[in-house]
C-alpha cells in the first residue's frame, strides 16, 4: 500500500484506511519544540487494532507536543502552558464555539476539550477533507486549504472544515500517561458516534 502525502487532501471514503501513522508524524512538524516520539507509532495487527494505547507523557514538557497513533489515526497530544491557557480562554470566531457538535466525549466538551486543561488530546485529521493539521499559532491550521483550528482543536468561522477536530476518548490513569481509546471509569462514550472524522 502506498503512503499517502500528508498534505494531499483524502477522500472521506478512503479516511478508515489511511497510513497516518508514520505519514502524519513525520509531516506534522507540531511542535514549537522538537517533539518527543511516542513508540505507539507501529502498525498493530487486526487483533490488537482496537485496543488502547498508552501515551507516556513523562518528557512532554510544557509547550511541547508530540503525535501518537490510534487505530491508524494520528493524535497531536500537546502540553499547554499557562500561557496558552489563558489563550484558549480568549478564543474567538469560532464556528461550535461550546462544542454542541459532537466531535467530542461528554467530559472533553468543555473550554479545553479535554479530561485536563493542561493536555490537549486531538485526532490530527481535518474535518474538511482529511489533510493533517500543523502547529501554527493560536493553535492548528491546516496545509490544504488553509482551515485555521484553535488549540483546543475548535474551527474558526469561514473555514473550509465544518467541524471542530475530534477528540478520541482518552484516560489518565496516572499523570503522566494518557491512554487513549479508553474512558476513564464511569464513563461512556462510543467515538463511531462522533459525527465526522
Ligand atoms: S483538508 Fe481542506 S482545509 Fe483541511
């Protein structure tokens, strides 16, 4: 199977079978700092596809941010800083500002659209047409037709992309490890009933 280009737009048909992995991380370039690896990045047989996957976050140093794969789709994971906290906070033109659309688990509908406000767990895929997002400033933008996301992954007004980026359900089952394609205890929610990824 050939990898596809990570800027070149995806067909929504072809998003269930893309080699993001490898491809998303190596093009992304998120990070204002270098971005530590995450050695999740290996395709996974059929059996162990849907099963979580844990994100050892120990070196993610505040400002930085690093991708990791789940079931074949790159997640940008970044550590906010207070600053861009306090940026979030301000947030403005915002298409689902209040995150109504669900692009989200109930517990990351929230001002950060995360389980914590200092982690930001986001599916790097564009809710237009599928290229992954960049680090840019105030948060993403996307390479193929210029859809700008803030960093809790909402996308501004007058956007190509008609949706917020998704977030996968995730858990922190100790502070320094983000499991992803696992709720944490008590809760529930299925990601095939997100509207669009
Ligand atoms: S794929 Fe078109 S703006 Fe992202």
């Amino acid at each position: 199977m050939t990898t596809p280009d990570a800027n070149t737009p995806i067909q929504p048909n072809r998003r269930d079978v893309l080699g993001y992995a490898t491809t998303g991380a190596a093009a992304i370039g998120i990070a204002c700092c270098a971005a530590p690896f995450v050695n999740s990045l290996k395709p996974r047989d059929s059996a162990t596809a849907h099963l979580p996957v844990d994100v050892d976050i120990t070196h993610l140093a505040p400002g930085q941010s690093m991708v990791a794969s789940w079931q074949g789709m790159p997640v940008l994971i970044t550590h906010r800083t207070p600053q861009m906290l306090a940026q979030l906070k301000q947030s403005q033109n915002l298409r689902d500002p209040n995150s109504d659309i669900l692009q989200q688990p109930p517990y990351a509908r929230n001002w950060h659209r995360s389980l914590t406000p200092q982690y930001g767990v986001l599916i790097g895929i564009c809710t237009h047409l599928g290229c992954v997002p960049r680090a840019a400033e105030s948060g993403y933008a996307c390479p193929c037709h210029g859809s700008k996301f803030d960093a809790a992954g909402r996308v501004r007004t007058a956007m190509p992309a008609p949706y917020n980026l998704p977030v996968p359900p995730h858990s922190m089952p100790r502070p320094t490890l983000i499991r992803l394609g696992e709720n944490p205890p008590g809760q529930h929610f299925d990601f095939s009933s997100i509207v669009q990824i």
